[in-house]
C-alpha cells in the first residue's frame, strides 16, 4: 500500500513509535523486508542508497520495490537515503520514489538549507515530501564523532526548508561500531520539541535496544539500518559456502534470515503496534 513520507511518519506519531527504513540492495532483501512487513502488519520503509542512482542496478531494485509496496496490505514508502544532489533526487523520483532524502550536511548551514529548500520545492510538484540532515552524521571508521546537532540551527533549518522529517546527529554514525554509542537524549528530545517535526536517526545497527526505546520516546519518529542487514544476509550466505543448488532454492534462507532482521527491528521500534 504506497503512502509517502509524511503520511508514514503520521502513523508513527499517532502511537509514539517509530518507522523502520531497511536498506535494499537486491531482490532478496526487499523480499525479506516485505515478508517482515506481512507477517507482522507493521508499515515500513524501503530504501535505496543514492549510489543505486548512478548505477545500472537502480532501475532493478526500483522495480522490485514497487512491486512489493503495491502488492502489501499495509502502508509503505520508497524512499532515497542520502540523496547526493538534485541530479539523483531527480532519478529517484523518475524511479517512483514516494519519500526523498537530500543530504546537504558537509556544506555551510547556509547551503545545506538553500540545496534542501530547492528539493523540497522540486519534491513539492510531484506530491513527494523531504527529509534533510543537519549535523553530518559520517562513520564509525572516524577518528572522532562529528559535531552534534545544534538545537538553534535545527530550529532554523526546519523554519527556513520545509522539509517533512530531520535528520539528527546525536550520538550514532555508519557502520560497526568498535564500541556501543550514547546517544543524547536530551538533546534529542529538544530538538524535536523546538522543530516539531519527526526525527530521524541514521546508523541504527548495532544501537543498544534501551537507548533506541529512549531516543523514540524523545521524538525518533524513523530509524535506518543498513550494515547489519547487510550481515544478516551475508552471514547466512557463507553459512552454506560450498553448496550447489539452484539459485532461487539456495537465496530462500538469505531471505528469511532479513525477515527475521527486520521483525526484530520492527518490535523493537514498536511498529508492530500499528498493525
């Protein structure tokens, strides 16, 4: 069932909960997000990294997506995570895309704005709404955490874009983390206060369940997770290296290990209680 950004980030709201965005690389895992979906009656999220913009795999796992949004009974959005520019929030709307993520957080306050603002206007004419970022979230490769997100800018960046959901840096980052984050809380929960919009929190594999139930009651209305799908999959993969089957036969386990990922991810968001 399609539905764009605000309208998925409404239900959340609606319950204090939050959506879940699972990054999809191929068919097997938008399969395994869409069996978590159906058997759990949880609306979600499927996203496309801005990379699948510029590259031949795109229009393959686009295609996939739509097909498993029209076919579930509950609410979905395709969404593209980190839009690098305009030229691939372009594609990702030519792609059928219903949720846009632009990513303008390495630049000045004054140019995240102004790139967020013209997506959001070019958004605006297709019925599609925006999430921007501030405060530049980057990897748990870093020698250090970027700045947080400061609550003033924040208050001026969702006044000044219009976007429909903000992505905040409070305490997470891409990819393993070499030990458990902290996120802040506190500062979440400002931040959401003063904007009043939905937060959003990237880097959200390997995030401690307790501070993940925390940071949704301070207003984490979307929470993203990428790597350890990525581990899910692979991890069942290697599992069988050495196996000769057919194709479609050997992908049926990769498949229900993201399932099982993304029901886990979906109770703990609370999402299920949407159902």
């Amino acid at each position: 069932m399609q539905c764009n950004l605000k309208e998925i980030l409404a239900l959340a709201d609606s319950k204090g909960v939050a959506i879940p965005a699972f990054n999809c690389y191929n068919v097997e895992s938008v399969m395994g997000v869409a069996q978590a979906a159906r058997e759990t009656g949880a609306p979600v999220i499927f996203q496309m990294f801005t990379r699948m913009m510029d590259t031949e795999f795109g229009p393959y796992v686009a295609a996939a997506i739509r097909e498993a949004i029209n076919t579930l009974p509950v609410p979905a959005a395709m969404h593209l995570d980190h839009g690098a520019g305009i030229p691939q929030v372009l594609r990702a709307l030519r792609l059928g895309c219903t949720s846009i993520m632009i990513d303008a957080s390495t630049h000045p306050l004054d140019e995240n704005i102004a790139i967020t603002r013209q997506a959001v206007e070019i958004c605006k004419e297709c019925g599609v709404y925006v999430e921007g970022e501030l405060g530049h979230g980057g990897g748990t490769a870093d020698e250090k955490m970027s700045d947080f997100t400061d609550v003033d800018e924040a208050a001026r960046f969702a006044k000044e874009t219009g976007v429909a959901a903000m992505a905040v840096m409070v305490g997470t980052a891409h990819g393993v983390y070499k030990s458990a984050p902290v996120l802040d809380i506190e500062r979440t929960r400002e931040i959401h206060r003063v904007t009043g919009l939905p937060l959003v929190l990237h880097g959200g594999s390997g995030v401690p369940d307790d501070q993940v139930r925390m940071a949704v009651q301070a207003g984490v209305r979307k929470m993203n997770f990428a790597t350890d799908l990525v581990y899910a999959f692979f991890n069942s993969v290697y599992a069988r290296r050495g196996e000769i089957r057919a194709m479609d036969v050997f992908m049926k386990e990769p498949v229900e290990s993201i399932k099982q990922y993304a029901i886990g991810k979906i109770q703990l968001l609370g999402t299920d209680k949407l159902a």
